[in-house]
C-alpha cells in the first residue's frame, strides 16, 4: 500500500498533516509529480552540498 503524500506547505505548524491535492494545488508540479517545495529543498541541499566542497 502507498503512503497518502502529504502536503508540506499545509501541514506546516499543524498537529495533524493535510494531504496533498495533487494537480488541484499551485504548488504541485505535474511534469515531476511531486510539489515543488520537494524540488526546491532538494535543489537548496545539492547547492550547500557543492558550496561544502561535496561531490
């Protein structure tokens, strides 16, 4: 069974996690399936990663 993708802007400071929307939220993007908060950690970690000096 899948786990229900939660929403990282929604739930933020929140007892109880929102799900995600999906295509029905401006953050979602639909050609990477994924929100783009996601993509923009990970795109804010390779960036510290390479400034460290990190392969």
């Amino acid at each position: 069974m899948s786990e229900l993708p939660v929403c990282p802007v929604m739930s933020a400071g929140k007892d109880i996690p929102q799900l995600c929307e999906q295509e029905n939220c401006a953050w979602y993007l639909k050609n990477y399936k994924t929100c783009s908060v996601y993509v923009l950690a990970h795109n804010a970690a390779l960036d510290i990663k390479k400034k460290q000096g990190g392969q």
